[in-house]
C-alpha cells in the first residue's frame, strides 16, 4: 500500500511539472503578441517626419547644355549614317557665367558617322554626306515676356574652312579624312536685360548620298536642332566669380 501511494504521488507530481512547463510558454506568446499589435497600432498611427534635403533647385530654363558645358546632337539622314552636331562653351567654360550683358562664345562641330561601314574605310566605301548650308537662329525668354532675336548665323559651310578641304557643287564633304565642319567660336553677343534663357535652331542644308560611289543617289535633306541655353543674372555671375577667386589657392 506504502509503494503504491509513494508511485501516486510521483506521478502527480510529474504531471503538474509537465502541466506547468506546458503553461508558461502558452503565456509567454499571448504576451509577445499583445506587445506586437500594440507596437504595430502604434506604428500606423505614426506620421512620418518629413525629410531634409539638399538638393539643388531645379534650373529655371532647363538646358543639358548649361549643365555639362557641352552637348550632342544627332540626326539619322539614312539607314545606320547619322549627322552629329556637337557644341561647347568656349568662353566662359563656365555656363554659369553667361549672363546677359556679356559676351557668350561657343564653338560647333557637324561630322557623320556610318555604321555600315568602318572608320577607316576608304571614302568609295562610304556613303558621302556633304553640307551646303548652315544657318542658326535664336528666340530668348524673358521676365517681361517679350521675345527677341538676337543672334543670327549663316553661312556656305565652304567658306569657314581652309580651301584645301574635300568640297563640290553639293557643298562641303562631311565623312573626309578631313573631318567636317569645324568652326571653334561664334559670340552671342549682348542680349536684353531681363533673359534667363535663349534657344538657338540650328537649320543644316545636306545631300546624302543613297548608295555609296553612285553620283546619280544623292537626295537633299534639311537637318534641325534645338539647342537650350540658361541665362544668370549679372549678380549671381558676380558671386560665383567671388566664389571662384576666395577657392583659388
């Protein structure tokens, strides 16, 4: 009887043992889980705090040329040949700088480029682009809303270049070993007062040649690009030549 009550009570007291280790897991988790809804809840009623930043405004007349002081342009007149029309600041470098009292000179570049055949493929093997005539305009965008025209350009692409480049009645040959039109400055000169933007058109008279070394193909096209140029006021040129001055060693 002793060994029987003795084997009773052991196993009462295992299975409260095992009642127990069973309970408190269980509690643990219901409380883990009140804390997470809560922590939650109190998330989505969370407003998030605005960000600083410290970006730059944005530019008020957008213009690529502005930003990298240089840009390229291109144009396909035929399957694979493209027209390109690269332009530079050339003085001032800095775009910033140009404002509208002072003079604003660039240079440009017109060369074609051909897929179809390799850079150094003889001219027969190409298909010849020649230039007839370029002619730039502009239009500025001013405070007071007024438009103006005060740059103008034109010229027989033949005449901006030495005589002993390649050139025909067509005008002047583009895919040479010469290397196309090169003209290393033109000035924008002064321009209202109140213009914080002005936009060239640049209108390119080409013949391109359908097929190569066949006389008989060549077909007249006008190529045109637009080109953005930012304008600063005199007084943010003033503080950036400070700026520039106070940097230098």
């Amino acid at each position: 009887m002793s060994v029987s009550r003795s084997s009773r009570r052991a196993r009462l007291l295992a299975g409260a043992a095992i009642i127990a280790a069973a309970t408190l897991p269980l509690t643990g988790c219901a409380q883990l889980f009140d804390a997470f809804n809560g922590a939650s809840a109190g998330a989505a009623e969370r407003v998030p705090e605005p960000v600083e930043t410290t970006a730059a405004p944005a530019m008020e007349f957008d213009s690529q040329f502005t930003y990298d002081g240089s840009v390229s342009l291109s144009s396909e007149v035929a399957d694979g040949l493209e027209v390109r029309l690269d332009i530079w600041a050339a003085d001032p470098k800095r775009t910033h700088e140009w404002m509208p009292m002072g003079e604003k000179t660039f240079g440009f570049a017109v060369n074609v480029h051909d897929s179809r055949v390799d850079e150094k493929a003889v001219l027969t093997q190409k298909r010849r682009v020649y230039i007839s005539q370029i002619a730039i305009t502009s239009q500025t965008a001013q405070t007071g809303g007024q438009v103006s025209t005060p740059f103008q350009f034109a010229a027989d692409p033949r005449t901006l270049v030495p005589t002993d480049t390649l050139r025909s009645e067509r005008g002047l040959l583009l895919n040479s070993f010469q290397g196309g039109l090169h003209v290393p400055e033109t000035t924008i000169h002064q321009l209202p007062p109140d213009t914080f933007g002005v936009t060239l058109q640049f209108q390119l008279t080409i013949w391109v040649e359908g097929t190569a070394n066949d006389d008989a193909s060549f077909g007249q096209q006008t190529v045109y690009h637009q080109l953005p140029i930012a304008i600063f006021p005199q007084a943010d040129a003033d503080e950036a030549g400070t700026e520039s001055e106070e940097q230098a060693p």
